[in-house]
C-alpha cells in the first residue's frame, strides 16, 4: 500500500468514528456530512483532498503540542 493511500485510509477512519449528525462546510464549495467527506476522500477528488489537508494538518499540530497549548497560534512556546 502506498503512503497516499495509508493516508486516506487514517482519515477515513477519523472521519468514520464523527458522530452522524457532524457535517463541516467548506467555503463557496458547500457543506458536507460525514458520508458525504468519506466519499470524497475516497474518491480523492478536490474536495477529498481539503478534507484530507485538514485532518492531516491537525495530526501534525497534535503531534507537535499545538492543540494542548504547549504553543500559541503563531507557534511560540506558551
């Protein structure tokens, strides 16, 4: 399996454990429910791959300690 598809698959998974009644909208492109984002990270189609750009990016800033504060918003030791 390639790293494009781990990828994926890791976010599916985030995405498949949201409640059902989560949705998320993403700018002039619309809102989305939680089938909805899955179907688009699996078909990898422009709107799949936002999804997947934001959930990856919150696994790298929890990885780092962003999200616990350990940092502020620019970065910067809190």
């Amino acid at each position: 399996m390639d790293q494009e598809q781990e990828i994926k698959n890791l976010v599916i998974a985030r995405l498949g454990v949201l409640p059902e009644d989560i949705g998320i909208s993403i700018g002039s492109s619309g809102s989305f429910n939680k089938e909805e984002m899955i179907a688009h990270v699996k078909s990898g189609d422009e709107i799949g791959q936002k999804i997947t750009k934001v959930e990856m990016d919150f696994l790298k800033g929890l990885k780092q300690g962003v999200h616990y504060g350990k940092e502020d918003h620019l970065g910067n030791p809190a």
